[in-house]
C-alpha cells in the first residue's frame, strides 16, 4: 500500500470521512469544467450543427458567438485535463478505483437497480457504492476519457492524426465528441436527481462526512 | 475590436451591415465579444457572485489564447506532412465560405493584379501572374477544416511558400508573412514563419486543375492545410515578412492566431 494510501485509510478510520478531501476538491473543480465545456461547447456546435433540427438557445450557451465561445472551450479544457488527469493518477495509485468501483456485475448491477427502483435499497453506508453507482461512476470515467480524446483529435487532426484516424477520421471524431457530451448531460441529469433524493450523499461530497 | 467599430460609420445601412455580417458574427451593437448577456447570467448564478466580471473574463480568456499559441507552436511538427485523399474524395460542390455573399466577393482583372512584397526581404519586386506562374508548382489533395467545424476535402496546385520565401530573399528568421486581401473591409492574417516554411504550405493558382475560380481566391489564395481555414487567405494582394505582430480580420476579433490543426 503506498503512502498516499496509507494515510486516507487513516483519516477515512479516525474522522469517519466518507469522501476524503481531494475527492470533494477534484468532484467540484471537474463538475465547473465540464459546465464550462458544455456551455460553451453547445455554442461552437450551433456555427455548424451536425443535426440539421437540432441548435441551441443562447440560453444554455456560454461566449455570445462562436469567436467567445472557442476561447472558453479551449481554457476551460485546462481546467478539464489537469484536473481530470489528477484525478485519474490519484484514483488509481491510492487504490481507491479498485476499492470504490469494483467489482461490478450485471446481475449486481440489475438487482440494484431494482431495489433502487422499489425504494428498498439502503443508502447507510455511504462509504460504498452500490453496484448502479459504481457502473455509472466507472462508466463516467471513461466518457470522460473517451470525449477528452476525441476533443484532442478534431482540436489537431494533422499534429494528432493518428489519434483522429483512431476515431475513424475528423467528421466521425465531431460525432464521437457530441455523443461523449449528450451521453453526460443524460448522467449529470440522473446524477444531481439522485445526490438531491440522498442529500446526505451532496453533504459528504461537500463537507466529507 | 477597433475594426467593428470602424465598420459603424454613420450613413451607412445598417441594414445592410448586419446582412453581410455573418450570423456568426457578435452582435454589432456589442463591443464586447465573449459573453451574450443570457450566457452570462447563468454564468453568475453557477459562481453565485460577480467576481468574474465580464472584463476580467475577457482579459484572462485573451491570456490563456495566447497561451494556447504557444502551445501549439509546441506541437507543431515542421515535418509532419497533413493526410492526403484520392481526387475521388473531394468534396462537390466545394462550399464557398465567408463573411459576404459570393457576390460580393472581389472580381479582380489578373492582368492588373500584382503580388506586392515588403518587409524583410532582398528582393521586393511586385510579381504578375505570369511571373508567378512560371514557378514550380505542387498539387495536394488535402482536408479544409473550418473554425465553425464543418471539413470539405479540395485539390489545390500552387508554389510552395518556402520556395518562393527563397526566391525573394525573405528573413526567413522573421516571425510572420502577413498577407492583404482585397475582400471588401480589407481582409489580413498573419502566417507564423514556421508554417509558411512547411512543405505543404502553397501560394495556390489551381482548384481542382482549374484557373481558382473567383469564389475560391481569384488570382492566388495561401493553402495551409496544418491551419484552419480563415488562416488561408484568398484574393491575397500582398505579403509583408516581418517580425510584429500585425493582427488579423478574425484574429483581432477573438479567435485564436495560430488555430493550427
Ligand atoms: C454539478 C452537479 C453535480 C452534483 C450536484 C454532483 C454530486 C455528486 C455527489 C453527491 C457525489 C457522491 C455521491 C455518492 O455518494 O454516490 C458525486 C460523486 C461523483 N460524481 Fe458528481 N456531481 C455533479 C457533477 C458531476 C459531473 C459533471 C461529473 C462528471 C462528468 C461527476 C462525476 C462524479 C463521479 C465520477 C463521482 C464519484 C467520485 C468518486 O467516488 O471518486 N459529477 N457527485
């Protein structure tokens, strides 16, 4: 076990902290990044939309124009893949990946969900995830990878062309990297549903216990 | 912003302004072009406070893009050529784009035209067409990928920029070639000397094995296929080679210089 390990064990045990303290920081810093990439994503989108009924209202968009919102897109993507490789390199060295997410079934994962959907399943111990939590959070992740990649590969499809033929080409690439978005609108959605159905769960994320 | 401002004259339609405006372009009646108004009261409600005030935002948005240049002068790799495609691959019709209709696009006579060049070079000779047709040429089939998203796939023959940078005696140590257009509003961007230096860099003549059309550049358009469109200038006039940083049409209006891809 390494050190950085070692030592969330011991607070986690002394001050029965649920989510430990680079957690909460990294949660919140990843969520305002990724509203930021949203927004102003939505609005890059509308200068060449691939849906032809389908824009956005400035409403939900962030820069005013295409011009603005290019440049919060590409600051915002700093916040993003600093901390969300931060995040990645921590999760996985202090073991808590391993500890949180795994294993996951499918039939954990259907019983849980029926149990969730029955409103029988237990939320005491919120220092596990049940097995809907660990396949959404692990499933997360990887989205967050994946649309990282993705957004790497239309952002430098010359420097990057490998990556971007990886993804079948720049045109399949912009496909890819709005599917990665809509497919986390659809989990922020249920996500925030569920931490506002358990606020105790929004208490830990914020304050740790 | 300068330049919108300058657009604003009074006496002139403003009807007509904002039809030849793009619709992507920020409200005119705006000076500032990060933020709509909406955007950015959802912005404050997240942070809950004012503190990240839209001229603060501006400034440090205007920092990181400069960053953002940096870094991708970074990355960028003399060497690493851009994919090329089958002549079947190209795109029909090849979509004109820009900020006027293609009406309005310049009608230049290529027996008056002459290529003006200054700055830091030996030999600053203004060139024909027929001179400028006399040297070698190269073709590629290469992907145009545009700021707003969209690609479209053309063939453009054309003198590479570095071969020509060697005729005239250019400092190719100098940071930019600059280029003029003769679009309506004066169309200008600047051309980091690494990029102008790349093999694939041309001063195109041909579409397609055709004369350039009027719509795509008439008499020469700079092909850059490591940068994104609007950093392949058309109808171009003339190129400075020089160490400052002179700005650009869109570049002076938010969006980022070196936009490589
Ligand atoms: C802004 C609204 C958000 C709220 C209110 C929120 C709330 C929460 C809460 C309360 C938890 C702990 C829940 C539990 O105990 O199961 C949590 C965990 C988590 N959230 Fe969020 N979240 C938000 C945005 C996001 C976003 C945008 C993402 C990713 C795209 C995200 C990804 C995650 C992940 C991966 C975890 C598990 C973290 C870990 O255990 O390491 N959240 N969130």
């Amino acid at each position: 076990m390494t050190s950085l390990a070692a030592a969330e064990q011991r607070t986690a045990t002394a001050s029965r902290v649920i989510q430990p303290a680079w957690v909460r920081v990294m949660h919140w810093t990843n969520a305002v990044a990724i509203i930021l990439m949203i927004m102003s994503g939505l609005q890059i989108y509308d200068a060449s939309p691939l849906f032809n009924s389908l824009t956005f209202s400035r409403t939900v968009t962030l820069g005013g124009w295409l011009g603005g919102a290019l440049l919060w897109h590409f600051a915002a993507m700093w916040l993003l893949m600093v901390n969300g490789l931060a995040y990645l390199v921590t999760g996985f060295v202090t073991g808590r990946f391993k500890k949180k997410l795994l294993p996951i079934s499918p039939r954990g994962v259907i019983s849980d969900a029926v149990a969730a959907l029955t409103f029988r399943l237990s939320h005491d111990d919120l220092s596990k995830y049940n097995q809907v939590q660990r396949l959404l959070y692990a499933g997360i992740i990887a989205v967050g990878i994946v649309i990282v990649l993705s957004g790497l590969s239309i952002w430098k499809p010359v420097q990057f062309q490998y990556l971007t033929a990886l993804f079948g080409g720049y045109d399949i690439a912009r496909y890819v990297h709005f599917f990665c978005m809509s497919t986390i609108v659809a989990f922020l959605a249920i996500h925030v549903l569920l931490a506002v159905l358990v606020p105790k769960s929004l208490r830990a994320m914020i304050i740790g216990h | 912003m300068g330049r919108l401002r300058k657009l604003l004259i009074p006496g002139v339609d403003k009807k007509l302004l904002v039809r030849d405006a793009t619709r992507l372009m920020p409200d005119l009646t705006r000076r500032r072009f990060i933020s709509g108004g909406a955007s950015f009261g959802a912005l404050t409600l997240l942070t809950g406070c004012d503190v990240i005030d839209s001229d603060s935002a501006e400034e440090m948005l205007k920092k990181v893009s400069k960053f953002n240049d940096a870094v991708q002068a970074f990355i960028f790799n003399p060497h690493a050529l851009a994919p090329t495609f089958p002549e079947s691959a190209i795109t029909k019709p090849f979509p004109f784009n820009a900020y006027y209709e293609v009406d309005d696009a310049p009608d230049i006579d290529g027996k008056d035209w002459k290529l003006e060049v200054s700055g830091l070079v030996e030999n600053k000779k203004a060139w024909t067409l027929d001179e400028l047709y006399k040297l070698p040429q190269q073709k590629q089939v290469t992907r145009h990928i545009c700021v707003e998203g969209w690609s479209a796939i053309g063939s453009w023959t054309g003198t590479p920029l570095s071969y020509f940078l060697k005729v005239i005696g250019a400092d190719t140590t100098a940071k930019y070639c600059w280029f003029q257009c003769a679009d309506k509003d004066g169309y200008n961007s600047p051309l980091d000397m690494e990029t102008a230096l790349h093999p694939q860099t041309i001063m195109a003549f041909r579409f397609a094995d055709e004369i350039l059309p009027r719509a795509y550049g008439f008499p020469m358009k700079i092909r850059v296929p490591t940068k994104l469109g609007f950093k392949n200038p058309k109808y171009v006039i003339s190129m400075e080679v020089t160490n400052d940083y002179k700005g650009g049409y869109w570049e002076d209006q938010g969006y980022n210089s070196f936009s490589g891809s």
